[in-house]
C-alpha cells in the first residue's frame, strides 16, 4: 500500500526586512506538523517560501537606496537560513520572483480571464489601500485620526485611483458558502469559521486584482503596464510548489488538492475567500483545510520597529538552543490563540519541561543502566500493577497527542507527552532501583528497563517537536533508525533486552538565567 499523501504549506513572508520570532514560530509550527505525520507513515510535502512583489518592497527598497531584487535577494536568503537553523524540514522554498513561478500565476490569470464568461474585467479602482497590509479596504472598515485613515491593522492607508483589471469575487458568495457548509473543517479553529462566514454573507465585492503604478510584479498576460496584485501571485506559489502548470506531474497528481496550508490570523480572508474562489474560478480544486495561528507578542507588547522589541529567532536559537526555542513555542501558545514570549517564560518552560523531567528521566535511567547493568538493557521483568499503570498511561498519552496533532493541537499533544514523562519519573521515584539495587538486582533491572523503554516511546512522537534531542535520546537507547515511526511507540516492551548502550550524555542542560 503507498502512503497517503500530505500537503501542507506555510504562508510565504515578506522579504521586505529579516525574519522575526513571528516568522519563526509559523515555520517551526507547521514543521512540528510535517514531522508528525511523516511519524505516522503518511508521504509528506512541505513548501514555504517568500513572497517577493508588491507595492511594500518597492517602497522599502526605495527608502534603502537599492532595487527590489536586491532587497528580496537579501531577505529571501534569510528567510532560507532561519529554516536551514530551525530544522525545519520542507521540501522546498518558493520564490516568487522564480521562472516557474511566473509561470504558474500566469497561467492561473488566463485561466480566471478565459473560463466560463471570464471572471476578470477591466475598470478602475478607486479606494483605499494599505500598503503593510498589500490591501484594498471599504471606508467602513477604517478609522479616523488626526486626518489620517487606518486600517484595522493599525497601518494607515492611501486612497487609490487607477485603471485595473477586477476579479469577479461577488459571482461567488454563494460557493463560498456552500464550501463552508460542505466542509465544516474548512477554516480552523472554529471562531475564526463563523466570522468568515458572517463576512462572506454580508456580501462580496469584485476584487481589483493589477496595478498599473508601478512595473515590480507579475505582468498580466496580454496587458502591458498592468502587473498582478501581490496576492493573486502569492497565494498561486502554494500550486507552483507542487509544479503547476503541469498538471500531469507527479507532484501535482500527488499533492494537489493541498490539505493544510498554516497562515496567521491577520491574512484569514485571503486564504479563506480569495483563493478558493480564484480555484474554483480556474478550474482547479479547492484545498481542503486552512489553519489560523494566532499572534505572538513580546513582554505582552506587540512587536514593532518603533518600539525596538522585534525578538531575532537567530539570537533566540543561538542562546537557547534550537530544540529548546522550538519547544518553548509548540507548548506555550494555544495554537490558534495569541502567545507571548519572554526570556523567562522560554526559560521556566524549558527548564521544567526538558531539563527536570524529560531529560532528567532519561539522564537517571540510562546512567543507572550503565552503571549497573554493564551498560546494556536490563532484562524485562514480569509486569506489576505499578507496570501496567504505567504502560496504561503512556498509551493514553500517545492517543491524546495523536488526535489532538490531526486537529493542529499542537500544544495538546506536547502537553499530553510531557504529562506521560511526569508521571513516568513519579514512577521511577516510587519504585526507587537505587534502593532495589540492594534487595532485588533483577527488579532494579525489570524497573530500568521499562522506565527505558518509556522514554522510547515518548522520544518518538517528540522527533516532531525537538528532532535533535530526541534523536540523540534514542540513539543512546540503541533504537534503530527504521524503529522510529510513531506505530513502533505505540507497542510496549520493545527495546532490545542485552542490547549494548553508549555512555549517556545530557541533551538538555538547564538554562540559567543571565544578568541581561
Ligand atoms: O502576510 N506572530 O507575509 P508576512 C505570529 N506575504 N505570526 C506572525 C506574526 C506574529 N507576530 N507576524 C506575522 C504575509 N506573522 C504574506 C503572506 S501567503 C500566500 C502570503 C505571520 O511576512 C503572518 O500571519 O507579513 C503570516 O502567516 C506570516 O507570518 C508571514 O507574514
């Protein structure tokens, strides 16, 4: 049987400034989700990318003194770096200034232009736009001050007057609807479902979808001075990704419909009512589910230029670790909730999580074994009650994490292993080996062995979520490479009894906190 296919994608970044902790917490985040059905056998595809035309890098550059393609080159190749340092395991990393790409959004347009009657039509945009957002806004949705208008986002916008081409969105609010009905996962979480729901119902408007003041974009086929608005070729690198406009290829045989593509709350609408529309528009099927995380704060305070607290994930990862800055921000934030990060918040998080417990019942146990054991596994005991708790309660745990994962409960399922690490170095402190030792070796071993073989089972699903530490552990456990898939933590009792151990090292050291 060939495994079932997983797509999924980030959303693509701005290459218009270095990537922030926001960036990275959606890398990591979505990365934890690739490397959790990977462990389930499923035959995965990752894309992230960056996202390089639009009105915002012309301007940046332009403050810079330096043209687009040279702000995009520079930011891209950070954006490639964070997921090079972060372990992040995509496949692949559009650009949208790429060849292939161009030729995706191309093809999507003439498709939007030609099918049916056409669902694009020339006209002029006038309004207001807002360039942080790359969005158009009604005036209702603004706010005034000291004569200047903003847009929810707080970034202030510019009224826009110019001839463009516009896509029918209003011929589609009833397909919308009918997609939300048919698919009640469609948007997640399920508030951010209702209020997509009650916008689309409240009426679409046509979308203007080029723009003819200025030429750093996507032309439109067969319309010199129009290039594509940011979005319509953004939101397409998700199918260039996946080799379109080759429909026969196997990528995109495989892959396409994509199944989850992970966004920030902020960019719900264009993910969840653009571009399915433009889809159905072209002729090509509507991905299947669309996740929104929330927004990571800083110290409780929004990050921003101005306030000079925009956190580095360089910095972050380089001090603290990879695994530890990754795991900080699987468990802390709610996912699908706004988090927050601080030094001591990471610090605490770490220190209780990795160090105290997972790395505490793995250092404790396999130092005894070396110890006492003549560095090999013990032999497995007959179970006690005790045992069979423990057992219990891991394979509950790996149910609870393997659900709340198909959901993107990511901060569940880790909250679910770690509590399973707890109760297993409750165990190992109740059964005392360091006492049995001098009563009963062949006990000390039995209780070595299944402490052991429980830190086996609960490394595996945590590959996803810290996949160095956790394949070191299991490499001083003696776990074959082809025994790490999350059916082998499912089975008890598997760990080789005699199998020879390598002297065991800490992997998660405590982190101190530091004079700042
Ligand atoms: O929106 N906390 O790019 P972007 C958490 N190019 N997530 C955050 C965040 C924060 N503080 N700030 C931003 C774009 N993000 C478009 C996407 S997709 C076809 C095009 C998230 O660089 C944000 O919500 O502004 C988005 O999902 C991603 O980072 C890139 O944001």
């Amino acid at each position: 049987m060939t495994a079932k296919p997983f797509y999924v994608t980030t959303a693509i970044s701005y290459p218009n400034g270095a990537p922030h902790i926001g960036h990275a917490y959606e890398m990591i985040a979505t990365d934890a989700i690739a490397r959790f059905k990977r462990l389930e056998g499923r035959d995965v595809y990752f894309l992230t990318g960056t996202d390089e035309h639009g009105i915002k890098m012309v301007q940046t550059a332009a403050a810079q003194g330096i043209s687009p393609r040279e702000l995009a080159d520079r930011n891209s190749g950070e954006f490639h770096r964070l997921a090079d340092v972060l372990d992040i395991s995509n496949d692949d990393f559009v650009r949208t200034t790429e060849p292939r790409h161009h030729q995706a959004s191309q093809e999507i347009w003439k498709r939007m232009a030609e099918r049916n009657n056409g669902d694009i039509f020339q006209s002029t945009y006038k309004g207001w736009y807002s360039v942080r957002d790359e969005a158009y806004f009604d005036a209702d949705e603004l706010t005034e001050k000291d004569g200047k208008r903003f847009a929810p986002s707080g970034a202030e916008v510019n009224w826009v007057e110019e001839p463009t081409y516009f896509f029918r969105l209003s011929a589609y609010q009833e397909k919308l609807l009918a997609l939300y009905e048919s698919n009640p996962d469609f948007i997640a979480p399920k508030e951010r479902r209702n209020e997509i729901i009650s916008f689309v119902k409240g009426g679409l408007q046509d979308l203007s979808i080029s723009r003819t003041t200025f030429d750093w974009g996507i032309p439109v086929p067969h319309a010199p001075g129009h290039v594509m608005y940011v979005w319509v070729d953004a939101l397409t690198n998700y199918l260039t990704g996946v080799g379109f406009p080759d429909e026969q290829s196997e990528l995109f045989k495989k892959f396409w419909p994509a199944d989850l593509h992970v966004i920030g709350k902020d960019i719900i609408r264009f993910h969840t009512v653009y571009w399915p529309a433009f889809l159905m528009s072209s002729g090509i099927e509507v991905q299947h589910r669309v996740f929104a995380h929330g927004f990571l704060t800083v110290d409780g305070q929004k990050m921003s230029k101005s306030l000079g607290n925009v956190v580095d994930p360089f910095e972050l990862a380089d001090e603290f670790g990879v695994d530890q800055l990754r795991y900080f921000l699987l468990r802390e934030v709610s996912f699908g909730q706004d988090g927050d990060y601080s030094r001591d918040k990471l610090i605490n998080r770490v220190n209780a999580d990795l160090a105290n417990n997972f790395g505490n019942l793995a250092q404790r146990s396999l130092s005894m074994i070396n110890k006492n054991c003549d560095a090999r596994v013990p032999e497995q005991g007959p179970a006690t009650a005790d045992d069979l708790a423990l057992i219990k309660e891991v394979d509950e745990a790996l149910e609870a994490a393997r659900v709340a994962m198909d959901g993107q409960l990511v901060h569940e399922a880790a909250g679910a292993i770690i509590a399973a690490l707890s109760s297993a170095n409750n165990y190992f402190a109740a059964q005392e080996p360091w006492a049995l030792k001098k009563t009963d070796m062949a006990r000390m071993g039995a209780v070595l062995y299944l402490t052991a073989d429980t830190v086996r089972r609960l490394a595996i699903p945590m590959l996803a979520f810290v996949p160095n530490a956790a394949s070191v552990l299991l490499d001083q456990l003696g776990v074959p490479a082809d025994e790490r898939m999350f059916a082998d933590a499912l089975t008890a009792n598997r760990l080789r009894q005699g199998a020879e151990l390598p002297v065991p090292q800490g992997v998660f050291a405590r982190l101190e906190r530091k004079a700042q």
